[in-house]
C-alpha cells in the first residue's frame, strides 16, 4: 500500500475495508452489439441479486496476529528418516527486505541432530 506520494504504508490497525460486487458476464455474439457496447462480453440478468455484493476488511496481520514474523513448522517422521518443514511469514508490507532463518533439529534429550541456516542478503 501506498500513500499519496508513493511511500510505502502498513495496513492501518483498523484494517481496509474493501467492498466487492460480483457479476456473470456472457459473450455477446452479434457484432453490431458487441460494436455497440464496446466489448466481447456483457452482463447476464440474474433472478436474485440479492448475493452479488458484500464487503470485507483487509487486516493489518501484524497487529491481528501480534506479531512481526509468523513462523510455522511440520515435521514428518513416516520414511524411517526426519523431514522438517518450515514457512515464515513475514506479516508487515514494509520493514524488511533481507533474512536470516535457522532451523535446528533436537533429540528427546535437546542435542543437536541437524541444523540448517538460509540467509537472503538484503
């Protein structure tokens, strides 16, 4: 998101409320018609429009989840074998551009069975 003079913005703690109108189009196959309103499809008349609009706040993740980074793991042991998986997201739309992510794999006991570092430099 940005401002006026093209800064970049967080997402408001309030959020964004975005509002959303949905329609069905079809195509139009007449080509005097379709010179006529401009495009290769137009909207279809519907029984009950009653559902076509709604409206939905857009959060700032940062503050809804209260935290900058949110980190998830999984960790399979089906192949005999340990596989780790591990998604960082980073919940603000400005702040960073560079990372330093490591994972250590620990035994019952807390000793080190693996680790791993993946740095993004900036």
């Amino acid at each position: 998101m940005q401002d006026e003079s093209g800064t970049q913005e967080e997402i408001p703690s309030t959020g964004i409320p975005v509002y959303v109108k949905a329609w069905i189009e079809a195509p139009v196959e007449d080509p005097v018609m379709r010179a006529r309103i401009g495009s290769e499809f137009d909207s279809v008349s519907e029984y009950f429009t009653g559902n076509n609009t709604t409206s939905l706040t857009l959060d700032n993740l940062a503050v809804h989840r209260d935290e900058d980074v949110t980190i998830q793991q999984g960790i399979d042991n089906s192949t005999g074998g340990s596989k780790v998986d591990v998604n960082v997201q980073y919940n603000k739309l400005s702040g960073t551009t560079s990372g330093n992510l490591i994972v250590t794999l620990l035994d019952k006991d807390g000793s080190v069975l693996a680790k791993q570092q993946c740095y993004t430099p900036g």
